[in-house]
C-alpha cells in the first residue's frame, strides 16, 4: 500500500551472488554424490549436467519475468499475476511448506553433523540452538541474511577448490591406493565404461542428484531485496552454467579419478575418501563441519523463503495480516518468527525414528516433489507471459535464450523426472503421498475465497447502508 514501508534492499552484489552458489549446491552434493556415483557410476557426470542445463533455463525465464516489472517480490507475485489469485495462494503456501519441511530435514541432518563431536547429546539441542542463532541474524536485517549466507557459501566453495586441487595432485603424481588403485583420469571409462550400469543406473542417478538442486530459485526471492537487481540478477543466473560445471561436474570427474566409481561406499562422503587418500588425517572431521554449515546454510535460506513468501501471502490477503508487517529495520518479523516456531516444534520429528539421517530421508523426496512443481509453475507462467505480454519480451534486456519452445522443453523435463522419480520404491512412495498436500490447500483456497468474499460482501453492505440518508423520528411526518 501507498506509504507503507517496504522491504530493505539491503543485499550487496557478493551476496547475491553466493546466494545463488549456495543455492546450487546442496549437503546432496557432499553426502547425496556417493549414492549417485554407486548407481549410475561415471554417468552421473551427465546426469548433473543435464539437470543443471535445465535448471539453467528455468533460471532465465524467472529472471526476464522479474526484470518485466521490479514490483515483483518473488514468483508467487508473477504467479498471482499471470494466472490468477489461485496460483498465488497455492504457489504461495506449497513453497512455505516446502522449506519448512526442507529445514526439518536439514535439522535432522544437523542433528547427526552435532553427534560426531558430541555423541551423548540430546537431539533437540544442536537443532534449537541454531533456529535461535538464524533467528537473530534473520531479525536484525536482511544484509545480516546475506552475510551469514556469503561465508556459507563461500566454506562450500573452499572445500571444493581444495578437493579439485587434491585430485589434481593424485592424478599427477599417479597415487596408488593401499587396495593397489591408481589415480587416474582413465578410471572415468575403464570399469564397464561410462554406462557401467546400464540406462537403469542412468535413471537411478536423476532420482538423488534431482534433490541437490533444492533451492536454486532462491536467488529470484532474493531479488526483492538487492540493491540493483537489474544488474546483479543477470549476473547471479548468468554465472550458475560455470558454476554447476566447476562445483558439480569438475568435482564428481575428479572424485572418479581418486577413487574409482565401484569403490565409493554409498552413505561415506567421498570427499573425506580423497583427501584421506592425500595423508590429510582430520579430513573426516573438517569435512563434518563443512556438512554442518551446508545443512545451516539451507536452514538460514528457509528461514529466510519462508518468512518473505509468509509476509507477501499476508499483503495479499492470503494470510493473516499481522504478518505483512514490517519491523523498523524493514524485516517481516513477525512472519520470522512464526516461521522459527514451526520449525522448533518440529524437533519433535527427530524422534519419529531411531536414526537421524533415517529421519533426514523421510521428508527430502517430498520436499523435492514440491520444489518440482513451483519449478514447473514458473516454466507455466513463463508462456503465459510471453502470449500476454509480447511487448515486454521485445522490450526485456534479458530475454530467456530459446524462448516457447525452450519452456516447453524444460517443462517436458520435469514431467520425465516425475516418471523417474516413480521408478524406485521408496520416492514413489512420495510421489504417491505428496497429493494430498495439494487436496489440502486447494481446499484451504476455496475456504479463504469464501471468508473474502464474505468480507467484501459485508463491506459493500455498510458503504451502502452509509450512503442511505438518515432520518430523526418525527421529520418525515
């Protein structure tokens, strides 16, 4: 509304762009690449690739929408915009939820990280102990946000430069692994070729490394809050091909290189394998710190998507208003801290199972399903666009490359990884359970029409009862 205060622009151009590396890789990478390297072998070198390219392009048509018109804070706003107040609502409360069940996740996982120092601790503490930590840097302003998320991102990074350049050093020197395995760029095709596994493993690597891209979009809701988003936007997306090439596919080539792709055991982070394999003896315990700033750093941008999609949710209606109201620092603290209190009773699913990462493993496929469908919206809401407002693609300084075609292309990829995702037992099991979230909140829409509707009709009611001239008794006799 006119006069009131808006949200800070308050992230540099170094935040965003960490933002948007942070975004792209995920504690999958780290933990989630030894399941994928046992299933597909060196072909999971593609699949990454082919996720990332896509991805790549849902990307660009979520920046060229948000470029279109810089009053949009996020997609819902484009989603609300182009399709109607349905797609804002249900997109709206589906990404809420898909974060608030992510960071359940990553608290479990944090959870686990905790115990490999601390094995007798209670499990409720590590996990409450960091919403309150994210909660203050959340609270105090958003560059507090970014800064947190910069020096997350930038320990990823760090961890992954140095393991390319561990490899390097292996491969160059022709390391011999005790079990008599020689480092060497031809183990990427020498066990059973680049297939080993056959299309079957191929297929099995998209159901994981689909997971490790949670996230990705962050970057366009973070938008809303940068300084000059018509610069460091373009920037941010324009840099993720490099990026997933060099922190993605560099790193599981060079991985497969060190440790051949049958020797990797599924569940131990190959990287404490590589550079265990370089003498650096504390490798298990620097990499368990870098596990626990990956799964903090998906908590902090939970956090941080929940509370800005909660507090546009409110400015339109959809959701109570007390949580479209902004503190003096220009944050939504209310919508912080009801986003904190959901996630603090959910320590509670910590103890629905006897292991951590068992629990951990419970809810990332249905996160996942939730991300694939705001993705595809997104993609929806790019052709709706286009067909809507032509003039504004001829106009656009940054024109999604490829264009119709090229959305449909990308939206004709996450229909095949839904396939895929029901090809294995356990995520079809997701795949099947995940609708009723969506009966859910459909039926939640249909109610919240009804109140509005409700309220307006109450309120045209008193306008006109207003407008009626009123009258003394006696004066009209």
């Amino acid at each position: 509304m006119p006069g009131e205060p808006e949200l800070q622009r308050g992230l540099s151009n170094r935040h965003l762009q960490l933002i948007a590396i942070g975004g792209a890789i995920g504690t999958g990478m780290f933990m989630g690449s030894s399941s994928t390297i046992h299933l597909a072998g060196p072909s999971i070198i593609l699949v990454y690739t082919v996720i990332g390219v896509f991805m790549y392009f849902m990307m660009r048509a979520l920046g060229e929408m948000l470029l279109s018109n810089l009053k949009y804070k996020s997609f819902r706003d484009i989603a609300e915009d182009m399709l109607g107040p349905w797609a804002g609502f249900i997109s709206g409360w589906t990404y809420w939820f898909s974060w608030i069940v992510a960071a359940m996740g990553d608290m479990a996982a944090i959870t686990g990280y905790a115990q490999y120092w601390w094995p007798n601790i209670a499990r409720w503490v590590p996990a409450t102990v960091l919403v309150l930590v994210l909660l203050l840097l959340n609270i105090i302003a958003v560059k507090f946000f970014g800064e947190a998320e910069f020096w997350f991102a930038l320990i990823k990074l760090v961890a992954i430069a140095i393991l390319l350049l561990v490899a390097i050093w292996l491969v160059a020197t022709k390391f011999v692994s005790p079990s008599g395995e020689m480092a060497t760029v031809s183990n990427l095709w020498n066990d059973g070729g680049f297939f080993p596994n056959g299309i079957n493993g191929f297929l099995a690597g998209f159901q994981i490394a689909f997971f490790a891209f949670v996230g990705i979009e962050l970057v366009g809701t973070a938008a809303a809050e940068t300084k000059d988003p018509t610069t460091t936007l373009p920037k941010a997306i324009n840099a993720i091909p490099v990026r997933l090439a060099l922190f993605y596919v560099l790193a599981l080539a060079a991985i497969m290189c060190v440790v051949p792709w049958r020797s990797v055991v599924p569940g131990v982070s190959p990287f404490v394998t590589v550079f265990g394999m370089a003498g650096f003896t504390a490798a298990a315990g620097v990499m368990n710190f870098v596990l626990l700033t990956a799964a903090a750093s998906s908590d902090n941008s939970g956090l941080y998507s929940t509370s800005r999609m909660l507090y546009g949710l409110a400015h339109d209606g959809q959701a109570n208003q007390i949580f479209g109201k902004l503190s003096r620092r220009r944050v939504p603290q209310n919508a912080l801290l009801l986003s904190c209190v959901i996630l603090l009773c959910g320590v509670s699913f910590l103890y629905m199972s006897d292991s951590i990462m068992e629990s951990f493993a419970l809810v990332t496929t249905v996160a996942a399903l939730m991300f694939l469908f705001t993705w595809s919206l997104i993609m929806v809401c790019y052709l709706v666009y286009r067909k809507r407002w032509p003039e504004l693609h001829e106009k656009s300084i940054y024109k999604m490359p490829g264009g119709v075609p090229m959305a449909w292309a990308v939206l004709g990829f996450y229909l095949f990884s839904l396939v895929v995702l029901c090809l294995d037992p356990v995520t079809r099991k997701a795949v099947m359970a995940t609708p009723v979230w969506f009966i859910l909140i459909v039926v939640m829409y249909f109610f919240h029409k009804r109140r509005a509707a409700k309220q307006n009709g109450l309120v045209t009611k008193s306008s006109v009862e207003e407008a009626q001239p009123h009258h003394e008794d006696g004066l009209d006799s």
